[in-house]
C-alpha cells in the first residue's frame, strides 16, 4: 500500500486552521477579560446614540477616531466627526466634520465630541456602540468588524443568536464565542 501525501498536507492544513482560530479566540478572549476587568461595571450613557470608533492608526501620531450620532432630533448633526489625537491619546489635535453635503446646518458639540474620544481612547477597544435602548456593543479587537462584546439593558433584547453563540459574563455582558469549538 502506497501512502498519499496529498492526505498529509490536508491533515497539516486542518491543524494549522484550527490552531489558528484558537489562537485568534485566545487573543480575544484576552482583551475582552482586560475589557470587562476595567469597565465592566462602567458606565456608558455619554456614549448613548453614538458609534465610536478607529478606521485607522497615523503611525506614531495617534488615532483618528470617528464618532457617527444615531439621535433623530432635528439640529443635531448626525454625518460623521473624525477627531485626530495626539500620541498619547488624550488631546484632540483636529477636528472634523463631513464636508460632503454642506447644505445641512447643525448644532455641533464640540465639547462632547472631544469627550467621548478621549474616553473612548482610554478604553483602547475598536469600537463602542451604545443603541438607543442602552444596549453596548464593543469590539476589542482592531480590524474585526463585528463586536466580541455585548451587554444588554433589558433581557428582552438577548435573541436565540446571543443565548447560542456567545457565553453570558459577570455583570450583564455576553462574550461572542464562535471559536471557542476550537480549544
């Protein structure tokens, strides 16, 4: 009997996937316990209506974070504010509105908009949602789109998707858990 190699290689590829959603999943799960040790009982209502969160790093200059409003009231400018930090994260070196449409006129908080990045950038997460029914999403990960970090206001708003794919946490939070399979 003849041995294939071709069974080999696919043996060595299926090991080193599985190897690698469990490294990503362990880095996750890293952050997201650094996450929950340091703001899981905080609190978030400065970020209710908002997305925050870092498109991008200038390297060696500090982040540019994006700060999106989902309130519907009118005069509040709800297109997105870019705000550039400084290195360290804790002085606003620009700010921007959208430019795209200037027909719309708005009342901006600058204030605000400087708060909330600054706070944001202390968390060092990729992004923070908080909806209008106080519900949090955050992402710890930079470059994952989804968030790996959920807590909701109300039990009602947990679907089937949270109580299958994710693992409830201390204090009302649910950790995304689709690689754990893989440990």
């Amino acid at each position: 009997m003849r041995f294939n190699h071709k069974y080999l290689i696919l043996c060595a590829c299926s090991i080193l996937l599985l190897g690698r959603c469990k490294t990503d999943f362990s880095k996750r799960h890293v952050k997201n316990e650094k996450f929950l040790s340091d703001y899981g009982n905080g609190h978030f209502e400065i970020f209710k209506n908002y997305s925050v969160f870092v498109p991008e790093w200038n390297r060696g200059q500090g982040p540019t974070i994006m700060i999106v409003n989902h309130k519907i009231d009118s005069g509040v400018c709800r297109f997105p504010f870019t705000l550039i930090l400084d290195k360290d994260g804790v002085n606003v070196k620009d700010i921007k509105g959208d430019t795209m449409d200037t027909s719309r006129s708005c009342n901006i908080d600058t204030p605000l908009m400087i708060k909330l990045a600054v706070e944001f950038s202390g968390m060092k997460v990729s992004y923070i949602t908080v909806d209008s029914n106080d519900n949090i999403f955050i992402q710890t990960i930079y470059g994952e789109s989804a968030p790996n970090l959920v807590k909701f206001s109300d039990s009602k708003y947990v679907t089937d998707e949270y109580k299958n794919n994710w693992m409830a946490r201390p204090n009302g939070w649910y950790e995304r858990i689709e690689f754990e399979a893989t440990k």
